[in-house]
C-alpha cells in the first residue's frame, strides 16, 4: 500500500476497507460486574444476537481483539489489570465504556475503593449510560462505533496526524451526537 | 519369578531399572497456576492461585477484593432509602432478594410492619429474582463443561422473568422497589396472568435443563463424586443456602425462621441431598428453581387485597436500636445487622453475604482435586463477586 504511506489513499479502497473492518470486529468482553450480565445477554442471547450486526464476541484473547467492552465497576486493585488488557490489543483498538459505573463511578462516586471512571485509565470511544444499560443500549453503542469506523480516514495516521484514540471525540449514546 | 528363565528375570530386572530411571528423570516440579482475575468460571473478578502437582492440585487459595465496592462504608453516608439502591447490587442476579432483609431490619427497629398484600407482593418479586438467579446458573454451568448450548436456554427464558420484574418495577434488574413501609407501587393490570403463563415456561425450561445437562451422562461422569464437602465441614465454614442442603443438612429460612414475608401461607418441598458433591448442588438448585416456580403460583393464587404501603412518616428517622435480620437468598443466607443511632441514616451496617461463607470453602474442597475439575467445582458453589467482595 505505497498510496497509504505517502498520505493518499484511493477513496473507493479506503470506503472498501472501512468497511470490512466495521463489520468483523472482535470484541474482548471485559465483564466486572452486574453489568456483565447485560453485556452477557446481549452478546450472548437468542433475543438481542449480536453477530447479526457483524461482531463477533468470543475471541481467545485481548490479543486478537479490535474492540473491547469494559462494563462494570473498576476497582482501583482491578486497574492494573484493565490498562494491561488494553496494552495487549493490537491498534486500531476501540473501547466502549459500559455503565455508570466504568463511566464516571456510578453509585460508588464516593467510595475509596472504586476508579472513578475507566476514562482515567484508557481512552473510551463510547460511553454507554444507565445501571445497567439494557442490551439494546449497548447495541446502539456498538452501531455507533461501526459508524464512526466506516468514515475513518485511514491514511492520517501517516500523514502525520494524530489518529491517537485520546483525540477522537467520545460518543454518548442517547446523547445526542453522532459519528 | 520361579518358572520365568534366567534371560527373562534380567531382562525383567533390567526394565525395572530403567522404569527408576526414567520416574527420576520425569520427576515434575510444583507449578502455580494463576485462574482469574478475569476468567469465565468466576462469574466475575475472583482469582484463584492454586499449586500444581502434575495435574493435581496441592493447595489453592482464593484471592477476594477486585471486586471490593466498599458497601459498609458508603451504607454510613447514605439515607435509609438510598440504601436499597447499593444493596441491589451486592448479588446482582438476585437484586431484589437483596433488599428485603435490610428493609426488614430496619421495618424491625422502627416497630412498622408491611400490610399483607406487600408482604405477598414481596415474596412473589423474591422469588421471581430467585428463578431468574438460578436459571442463569443452570446455563452457566453448561458453559463451565464445554456445553454451550444450555447457556442460551437460560438467556431465553430469564429473559421473561426479567420482563415480569421490569413490569412491576420498571428495571429489569436493579428494581430498587422496595420501600420502608410496603412497596411503592401496586402489580400492574395483568401481572397474575401473564406471570402464570412464565412460570408455566420457567417449568418447561427446568425439564429442559434436565434432560440437556443434569441427565446428560458427561455432566454426570464429571460431577458425581468431585468436590465432596461433607456435612460436618459444610457446618464448620458457615456454608449456607443449595450449598449446605446438598450436604444432606436440611437448613432452609423460608421454613425455619418468622419474618413478615408470606412463606408461611405457601407449603413447599426443602429439597436435600445426601451426597454433597457438584452434582448434588446442581440437582438441589434445580429443584429449588421448580420449587419457586410452584411459590410463586400459590402466592398468586391467594393474594390479598388492600393497600401496599403503611402509614410511614415522610422523612424516615429510625430510632437508635440494632436490629438483625437475615432471609433466605438465591445464594444463601444474606443478612444485615444495621446499628441506628437516631438518624436519617445507619450509623453502621454488616452485611452477612451468603457466597463469601460459600466461597471460604474453596481451599478446603480444592486440595487434591485435578485441574478440569477446579473448575467444575468452582462453577457448582456458585457464588457472585458482588456477593464475596462487596
Ligand atoms: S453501572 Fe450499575 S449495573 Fe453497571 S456495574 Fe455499576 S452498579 Fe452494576
């Protein structure tokens, strides 16, 4: 792909590639706590079926991951664990943040043992918001993402332009602001 | 050796030797394997460090806390009705059976008592939280052996149970419903009928349970005789709910103990059973599920009229006193011990959580078993990190 190292890349190719990559991502599912029991539901039940939106949840490790999903509460002993995950994933890497309480803490904003928010941790793409999200939130979340992939401009990164995840702008769902 | 020949006693002796030989060179050494904190058979965030010997396990020990949320604190700087929505999260599969011990804890300490129809109502709701906790269990044991199908049995059919709890408390699994005095709200329009057809279903999913994975012939040949705890050791670590009763120790609150719940109106079965291994746990909740499927059918059946909640006054002071209440939960026995000095909130709350008991026994019943059934055992105690770490 010379084109893409020199900065320019063939918009049908780049359109072509976008989106193969938003319809066959692997998602790693970090479940923490109750609201693994969504992410289960809706990654892993006959009634929500993830797979019919192109993702796929079940890989063997972080390491074949393109997305993951921290959904649940991080406790500050948990920490080290979620900013090793994301160390592990190859790039591009996206992360969406599910629940109140990867979001911002949740119920716990005032205990001493909980990371107030997983955003202090590793940079998030898209907050999912409730306690707990319904499965259908979290598929909104990850229709959004799918969005915001097919419009990426692959070849930034090599132009010189920061395609860091810290710089991308967040999306809320149900927020309001789209891709 | 008498009739062998003399080429054969050598040859004999020879291969002896290099049996010996080769015992000392394939001497293992002791491994330590890391399970967790991150892996499926947790239900969550726990992990286990166990010593290896070859394939068996030498000692393991369970490592609590990434899941620690710090109830017990938080519990001193909230109100008497915040409380509940924390509490709900403790054993979030069952969430409202968490709330009504502390309820009753602190119904208790202000003299109040709940009328019949929320009493009724709240054993219904309990019940409900108790099938659709069980159910996700008989799946996730599946999962646990390599069977994924059982899994999406579960996710199907709790999916109804959690729709009759949305309908009554508009969340599907943290209702936060539960109020001093009663209940907030009164079943809507069609709740009896509706909640007749799901348990009718729920008992057709247990059936489906039973000939999918209890009766299947490898579930059997990997659980039956793992992870015997017996009866006196199931005493000794405080071990409590399906846990115990499959020890053959016939324990169960609903029965045993007077609270203002409507478990004394129904009459239902306390299943136990002898053996005290996976299996034996897994059969005992099973049967509990069926048997909370036929609660809820009787609490239906008799369910009173009137108002829903007590005269209470607008801002809730409970009067200093301590107060100990404990109930019958999907887990085990989960209690609260709330310490009120006169406040709008406790002054200091213990939470009892039934898998932390149930989890203690981990290093017990692990020693000597192999590898695969670490987890088979682990899967079969059933616990919820929610509930261990708090
Ligand atoms: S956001 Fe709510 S449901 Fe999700 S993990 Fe936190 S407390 Fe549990």
């Amino acid at each position: 792909m010379g084109l893409v190292d020199r900065g320019r890349m063939p918009g049908a190719i780049e359109k072509l590639m976008n989106l193969g990559r938003s319809y066959s991502m692997w998602v790693y599912q970090w479940g923490l706590a109750c609201c693994a029991i969504e992410m289960g539901a809706a990654f892993a039940s006959p009634r929500y079926d993830v797979m019919r939106l192109g993702v796929i949840p079940l890989p063997a490790s972080p390491r074949q991951a393109d997305l993951v999903v921290v959904s649940g509460t991080v406790t500050d002993k948990m920490a080290p664990a979620v900013l090793r995950l994301y160390d592990q994933m190859p790039e591009p890497k996206y992360v969406i943040s599910m629940g109140s309480c990867a979001n911002c803490g949740g119920p716990y904003w005032d205990s001493y043992s909980v990371t107030k928010g997983v955003d202090q941790l590793i940079p998030v793409d898209i907050y999912v918001p409730g306690c707990p999200p319904r499965p259908e939130a979290l598929l909104e979340g990850i229709v959004l993402l799918q969005q915001r992939i097919k419009h990426e401009d692959m070849a930034a990164k090599w132009r010189g332009e920061t395609t860091e995840p810290l710089r991308r702008e967040p999306i809320v769902v149900g927020g309001g602001n789209v891709a | 050796m008498t009739d062998l020949s003399e080429r054969q006693q050598l040859s004999y002796i020879a291969g002896q030797a290099a049996d010996a030989r080769l015992n000392v060179e394939l001497e293992t050494e002791g491994m330590t394997l890391n399970i967790g904190p991150q892996h499926p058979a947790t239900h969550g965030t726990l992990r286990i460090i166990v010593r290896l010997d070859g394939e068996q396990v030498v000692w393991a020990e369970p490592s609590c806390g990434y899941m620690h949320r710090g109830y017990e604190k938080l519990t001193e700087v909230r109100t008497y009705p915040q409380v509940t929505t924390l509490v709900n999260r403790i054993d979030w599969l069952g969430s409202f059976a968490n709330e009504v011990p502390f309820i009753l804890a602190a119904e208790k300490l202000m003299e109040i008592e709940a009328p019949p129809r929320a009493q009724w109502i709240r054993t219904i709701l309990f019940e409900l939280s108790r099938i659709a906790n069980i159910s996700l269990f008989l799946g996730d044991l599946g999962v646990q052996l390599g069977a994924v199908t059982p899994a999406f049995f579960a996710f199907r059919d709790r999916e109804h149970v959690l729709n009759l709890i949305e309908s009554v408390t508009g969340g599907r699994f943290h209702p936060n419903f539960d109020r001093i005095g009663g209940l907030k709200d009164d079943l809507p329009k069609g709740f009896v009928d509706e909640t007749r057809r799901v348990m009718r279903k729920m008992r057709t999913y247990c059936d489906e349970i039973d000939d999918l994975l209890i009766g299947n012939e490898i579930f059997q040949a990997r659980t039956r005789g793992v992870g015997i705890i017996p009866k006196d050791v199931a005493l000794q670590y405080g071990l409590s709910g399906a846990n115990l009763r499959a020890s053959g120790v016939d324990w169960d609150l609903r029965r045993d103990q007077v609270v203002p719940m409507a478990w004394d109106d129904v009459d239902f079965k306390v299943w136990t059973h002898p053996d005290g291994d996976s299996f034996a746990r897994c059969w005992v909740r099973l049967q509990e599920t069926r048997e909370a499927t036929k609660i809820v059918d009787q609490l239906l059946d008799g369910l009173p009229a009137g108002p829903v909640m007590a005269k209470v006054p607008r801002i809730i002071k409970v009067p200093a006193g301590e107060a100990w209440v404990s109930t019958e939960n999907p887990l085990g026995e989960m209690g609260y011990y709330v310490v009120s000095k006169g406040d709008l909130g406790p002054f200091r709350v213990k939470i009892r959580s039934a898998s932390f008991n149930n989890i203690s026994v981990a290093p017990w019943v692990l020693r000597g078993v192999y590898v695969p059934d670490v987890i088979t055992i682990l899967a079969s105690l059933y616990f919820i990190l929610g509930d261990i770490d708090r």
